[in-house]
C-alpha cells in the first residue's frame, strides 16, 4: 500500500510529510490513530506512534486490520490521483461499497467525517483542493444521521440505576488498592455528565479544591479543543479529596523515553503510574455490575456477608438489567434526563456538557414520563369541560 500511497505525492513535499501534518492538528494521539484507521493512512506515519510491543501481553485488539476500503485505498484501487479531482458523486460511490461490505450506518458516518475533516482541515487549507465533496453528501439519504434533536439510541440509566451505581462503588472504595479512585471516577461521571475521554484526560492540575466562597471544580478538555470548567457539587468533591489524600504516585523509574516527572500529572492513575485509560472506566462500570449481580457466591468472606445487606439487593436489582450493555456514554445522557428532569435549566445542561447547540442536548433527553407528562392532559380536558366528561379511567 505505501508503494501506492506514493502516486499521491507532491514536489515539496511527500505524501508521508503531509498526512503528518494533518494528524499533528490533534493533539491526542489516540484521535490521530482513529483518523488514520478511518482514512487508511499506515499507522507508521502517524506521529508518536509506537508500534506494540509483542512480549508485553495485551488487552483485545481495538483496531481491526485495514480491509481495502478505507478511503485513501479506495480512492488508488478507482485510479483517482488527486483529491482535488474526486467529487461528490464519487463519495457517495465509497459510501455504498461500505454498506455493501457490511459497514453499519455509524461506522460509515464516522468515516465520511474523517474524509469531510480531512478536505476542511488540510486539503483546501494548504491549497490542493478548491471545496470539500465530503460536506456535499446528503447524509440523511445516506441514512447516516439522525434529525436535530431527536431521541439517542444510547441507553440512560435510570435515577435508581444511577444511585445503585454510586452506592456500589461507596462500599468498595476501601476493599480494594484503587477503590478511592475507583469511586471518584465513578462520582464525576455520573455527577457531572463529562465524556469518559475527558474524565480521564484530566490532570491534576485541572482540580481546583473547594473553598469557603465557591465548589471545586474541573477544567476538561472537550471536542474541538475547547477547554471548560465543570462543577463539582460536595459529594463529588468529597470523593476527590479522599482519593487524593490516599493517592500515591508508584516509585518506579520512568521508560525510555519518558521524563522522570511528567509535565502534564494525570488526576487518575493506573497503579503503575500510567495514565487511566477510557478502558478502564468502561471495565470499572462492569466490574460493578458483575460484583453486585455475580453468578456463583464469591470466596471472599466479607463480599458474601455485604451482598446479603438491603444496600446490596438495592444494587443488584438495579444494576443487574445493566450488566451486559452498560456504557459510560449513557453516564451523559443520564445526567441531561435527570438534571432537567428535577428543574434544571436546558441553556445549563447543555453548558455543563459542552454542547454547542442545545439541539444536541435535546437529544440526549429520555423523558421516560414523557406520555403521562404530555400537555394533552390539561388541554383536551379544558376544552372539553362541561359539555364532555372522560369514559376512559385516568
């Protein structure tokens, strides 16, 4: 592939050099990663990347090897030799060979968006190409997105589900090496409806204590660079500062490579000193599940008398439906539905989220009493009033 990705070179510079500097517009380099992926560009030229090392063993794979039909090698396999020169009807073309080869509507949206980002960000920026074909797909006749403020399909956990969760990971915090962590990552997920990337992108010295004249609160670093500051009310801060107070940073010496003392200190960290990764929040929230709701009686003495307390059968009946999809994107719509459900304003919600328009944040809504809330109930009947009484027992 890289024999062909040469055909795409300029002069001045090699097709290698510019893809770099495209990817070097994000600074994570797990986002440069998934725009390689999606575009198809060789994971070698991505910069900082560091191929893995096959002695150290490993989690499951998160990236599947490239199938052919990603776009950069779509766009060598169809004879096109410049960007500049491929057009809408082409894109639609690479959409409908995904859909046959089985891509899922998601997948393919994802990756129309890293080729759209590619043309806006880089291609007409640095001249090679005079507009974006990706920006003129119709993406609901592609079936790629849903309307302005219509209902996610990414489940919400219900108050009780959401209390189950805190209780949980309150009685562990001190049964376990990182329990104190553990439940202060669980405390800002759910109180304060950050993203799981930003949760655990955030460093030390983004906390700022409580004080006499305000709450503490995090800076987070949010979808297209912007940076915002989220509250944290006392039961979250009081959770951060009993994971502080027993937070130890490991004595061992640093890799190659790698400053003895970061520059950026993560909040939370693994127990080699490592950053937390967006893995870990995703097997904490099963490991809470699985705990409350096991199948077998655990060996541990003190887990089988906690799981005949009323706090456990509290936990279990909650958590137990959430056991096999649980999610910690559901954490944010979660937090939108019950916020604004106990009287909280929309223009707020949307701004502890990060949200750019509140279109978005309506969309996270899911008004579970949305029916028996229904303005119907006081409108037909007034208009009803006196001449029509209801057959139909409320």
């Amino acid at each position: 592939m890289t024999t062909d990705v040469a055909r795409l070179e300029k002069a001045e510079k090699t097709t290698q050099e510019r893809f770099a500097e495209f990817l070097r517009i994000y600074a994570s380099l797990n986002t440069r990663l998934a725009y390689a992926t999606d575009l198809g560009i060789p994971l070698e030229w991505v910069p900082g990347y560091r191929p893995a090392d096959p002695q150290r063993r490993r989690g499951r794979a998160r990236r599947s090897e490239p199938t052919g039909l990603e776009w950069l090698a779509w766009c060598l396999r169809n004879g096109f030799t410049s960007f500049a020169e491929i057009r809408v009807e082409h894109v639609e073309r690479w959409l409908e060979d995904l859909a046959r080869a089985g891509y899922r509507d998601a997948t393919r949206a994802r990756m129309l968006s890293a080729v759209s980002a590619f043309y806006r960000k880089y291609l007409m920026r640095e001249g090679l190409s005079d507009h974006n074909p990706a920006a003129l797909v119709d993406r609901a006749a592609q079936h790629l997105n849903r309307a302005g403020g219509t209902p996610s399909t990414t489940a919400m956990w219900s108050f009780e589900a959401c209390r189950a969760l805190l209780l949980a990971a309150y009685l562990l915090a001190d049964r376990s090496r990182n329990g104190r962590r553990d439940r202060a990552m669980i405390e800002v997920l759910i109180g304060t409806g950050v993203r799981a990337e930003e949760l655990v992108g955030v460093n030390l010295a983004d906390y700022h204590r409580p004080t006499p004249g305000g709450p503490g609160s995090l800076r987070v670093h949010g979808k297209g660079a912007k940076d915002r500051r989220v509250a944290l009310a006392a039961p979250v801060a009081d959770a951060l500062e009993s994971y502080l107070a027993d937070r130890v940073l490991p004595t061992v010496p640093a890799l190659p490579g790698q400053n003895a003392i970061p520059t950026r200190e993560p909040l939370f960290l693994t127990s080699t000193g490592a950053r937390v990764h967006v893995s870990h929040v995703q097997a904490l929230l099963r490991r809470l599940c699985a705990t409350f709701t096991p199948d077998s009686p655990p060996r541990a003495r003190w887990l089988r008398d906690l799981l005949t307390t009323e706090s456990a059968a509290f936990i279990a009946t909650h958590l137990a439906p959430l056991r096999e999809t649980i999610h910690p994107h559901s954490a944010r719509h979660s937090y939108a539905t019950h916020a604004i459900d106990r009287g909280a304003e929309p223009r707020q919600v949307q701004r502890d989220l990060g949200h750019a328009a509140l279109t978005t944040t309506e969309g996270y809504l899911h008004d579970a009493n949305n029916l028996a809330n229904s303005a119907t109930h006081e409108l037909s009947p007034a208009l009803h009033r006196g001449w029509l009484s209801p057959t139909i027992p409320g």
